[in-house]
C-alpha cells in the first residue's frame, strides 16, 4: 500500500505548560478543545509538562500569561524570596505539519513508518517533532526547513502530484510512494555521539496501561465534554473494576514498579489502598482483623489519619495524547480511564480493536491481559538539556527500538519523548533505550 504525505494548510506554535500550573490554565487550554474546526490541534501531557500545538495566530490567552511571567521573573532576579513559580514557554518559531497516511493498518507497522521517515531528516541534520495517532501519524517541522524536507522526501521516492481539491488549501503538497520501497531509503547513519544519548534517569516507565482510539467525528459534540472531563475533572473519572484506579500509587508487579507513574511524586496512598474499595469501611475493617479490646482505639485512630488524603487530594491529571485534525481524531491514554470515559452505551464514539471490551471482562490474568488487548506502555524521556535544535533524537531512539524489533508510537512535547511500546516489551525497550 502506498504511503501519502500531505503538508496541512497550517502555521503551528508550541506551548510548554507546567503541571503544577495545568488547574489555574483550564479555561485557555478547553478552548482549544471546543473551538468548531481544527485543521491540527495536538494536546499532551505526562509526569513533566502539557505540551499544544496550537495555531500561531491563536495564541492571545497563552502570549498574556507568558508575558506575565517574563515579568515576574526579572523582577524575581536577585531577589532572596522562594523557589520561582515555572513558566509558561512557547516557542514562536512557527512549525509545519505534514501528515502521514499509509492506507494499511495504522498501528502494526507505526514503528517502521518513524524510523523510515525520520532517517533522512536526521542525516540531513534536520530537527523534527513527532505525533503518531490512531487515524494519522505527523512530522512537525520548523516553517525554515521546511523547503528541504519537501525535496529530502522528494529524493527519496516520493512524487509530487497535485491535490488542490482538498478543502481549506488551493494547492496543497502532497508526496506519494510505494511503501518500503528498494533502493531509496538512505543508509546513512545520522551522526550522534554517546554524550547526546538520554542517560538512564532520563527514561521513565509510566505506570499506566495504555491504548489509543480513534474518536468518531459524528459525535464530537458528546466526546469533547469526556475529553473536558478527563482534563478539568479527573476526579469524576472512574476507572473500571479490573483496572487500578488513577490515583494508584502502588505498581501491578515488582518489574513494574521501576520508574512508574507516580514514582517521582510523595505517595498520597495510604496502607488501606490494597483493600478492595467494597470492604474499606471501618466496621469491616475492624471486624476482618478482629483486634483485641485495648487495640481497637489505637486501630480506629490510624484509620482516620490515613484516610484523609484519600479525601483531600484529586488524581492527577494521567497521560493522555489528543490529537484533532479535518479528517479525524484520537486519544491515547490509561485504557481503564478510557473504559470509564466511553461506557458500553457510548462505545459507539470510539473506533478500537475491543480493548475497552476487554477491560471490562472479569479475570485479571497477565497473560490473557497482554495477549487479547494490546495495552502499551509510555517511556517519558527528559530532553530538556537538548533543545528543539538538536536533530536526529526521533531517528535514534526509532532504530534502537526497530531494530530490536519492538513497534512503537512516538508523542513529541516541548521538553520531553514520549515512546509507546507493547506492555510486554515495555522493560526491555527500556534498558535499550537506556543504553542508546
């Protein structure tokens, strides 16, 4: 099947938004959510950051909340006061978007189509952003290379042919070409010494199981309100039954447990956590460990210190990729969140292979779990030493995981990499990485 690239009529900003901020910036970060057209909107957010790539003239909400930043830190400089509040960033160089369809299964073979199209921009020294998603992956790429990615593509195989039909753009690029074609992919290595691989804190397992869905555009009105939900009210979300709810801060097993979600944060759990929720209750509680007369206060007493937290703080936000565009949308997020979100009786707004379904289903057996629903596991990668400049970090962290014959999907951010992988491949495509 072929391969397409159609450069979207679009001029792009990123805009890097802390997480100990993402409460006070909901109304400006909804509106993007509901606005009635989007030609490319991508949203995500990890344990770092919540990264948009937004149109650059619609910026208004953000440019105000950056400046006062700016602001407040010269006037901070030299000060003796507390630690700086983090900033707002957005980077003003304006990004082009080029979209990637294959027309053949869009996931099974997502790790082949980023290494095969990242490789000649990364040997060339071109630096790019990536999205992959359920419908479309995207290259995002500075407006100022943009020229010699279009002829990079066009020496490689792909021909230029004329789609000036497609709405919102007379004359739009597009680049066509049989996929995994002979003889017209570089073998060039892109040059990159050790010193600019991500050294072994920097790779992160989240601890989530993940999915991606496409989300039907028949029914955007109703998914917009679930996608506001899982942004602005997590605490209403309630995960399925087979899955930890989303403020678990223990792991599912001890290989797990290594680098996970909430392994950088203070665990707001208290020991009750590993108590089925139907048998939290104090009397059951007490009745199930029948202490004696002179413990009982003693027992009473720590249960009501420990489950304060419980009450008094909201789970965060978990790591979602929302990717929106004239020809279709998707989420990639915790698929027993996703399962709370679209309930049977909405099934009917998502497109997926039965994951949902299964998530549902009684049992909890590992394997039956990684065979039947394909859930994915997100490797964070912290690149802030590096910058938007440094090129070939999308080609090298591809290869490792191709060659080792690990697909992936891959979710760029201002600050950090966000690779996608099968559960069960989850621990070594991390050691890899790692060792890059």
């Amino acid at each position: 099947m072929p391969t397409s690239l159609l450069l979207l009529p679009i001029s792009l900003a990123l805009v890097g938004l802390p997480r100990s901020r993402l409460e006070e910036l909901t109304r400006p970060i909804l509106r993007y959510i509901l606005q009635p057209t989007q030609t490319f909107l991508n949203i995500t957010c990890n344990e770092i950051e919540m990264s948009l790539f937004v149109e650059q003239g619609d910026l208004l909400e953000f440019e105000r909340i950056a400046r006062r930043d700016r602001h407040r830190r010269r006037g901070s400089q030299g000060s003796a006061g507390g630690p700086q509040r983090e900033a707002v960033e957005i980077s003003y160089e304006p990004w082009s978007v080029l979209q990637i369809d294959s027309h053949s299964d869009q996931l099974d073979n997502s790790g082949a189509r980023i290494n095969e199209l990242s490789a000649p921009l990364a040997a060339a020294g071109i630096s790019i952003l990536y999205q992959s998603s359920y419908m479309s992956d995207f290259i995002l790429v500075k407006e100022s290379r943009l020229q010699e990615v279009l002829a990079l593509f066009s020496a490689s195989g792909f021909s230029l042919y004329d789609a000036s039909s497609i709405p919102g753009s007379p004359t739009p690029a597009v680049l066509t070409r049989a996929s995994s074609p002979t003889g017209v992919r570089p073998d060039v290595e892109p040059v990159r010494s050790k010193s600019g691989s991500p050294h072994a804190g920097q790779v992160c397992m989240l601890d989530t199981d993940l999915t991606s869905v496409g989300l039907v555009d028949d029914a955007v009105e109703q998914w917009q309100l679930k996608i506001i939900k899982l942004i602005a009210y997590a605490d209403l979300v309630v995960p399925s039954k087979r899955s930890p709810p989303i403020s678990s801060a223990y792991p599912e097993s001890d290989e797990d447990s290594e680098d996970g979600y909430f392994s950088h944060s203070p665990s707001s759990e208290s020991p009750l956590s590993s108590i089925p929720s139907h048998s939290r209750s104090t009397s059951d509680l007490v009745a199930s460990h029948k202490p004696s007369s002179k413990h009982r206060l003693s027992a009473l007493t720590a249960l009501r210190i420990d489950t304060t937290p419980l009450t008094t703080t909201p789970p965060p936000v978990p790591f979602f990729s929302f990717t929106r565009t004239a020809e279709g949308s998707s989420l990639t997020t915790d698929v027993s969140v996703l399962a709370a979100l679209f309930p049977k009786h909405d099934r009917h707004m998502v497109i997926c292979g039965g994951e949902l379904d299964f998530e549902e289903q009684p049992g909890d057996s590992d394997e039956d779990d990684e065979e039947c629903n394909g859930k994915l596991r997100c490797l964070q990668i912290d690149l802030r030493r590096f910058g938007l400049d440094k090129h070939g970090l999308v080609n090298r962290f591809s290869t490792i995981l191709e060659q080792a014959g690990i697909n992936h999907m891959y979710s760029s951010t201002l600050k950090t990499a966000n690779i996608m992988v099968p559960k069960r491949q989850a621990l070594r495509a991390q050691a890899l990485l790692r060792s890059c």
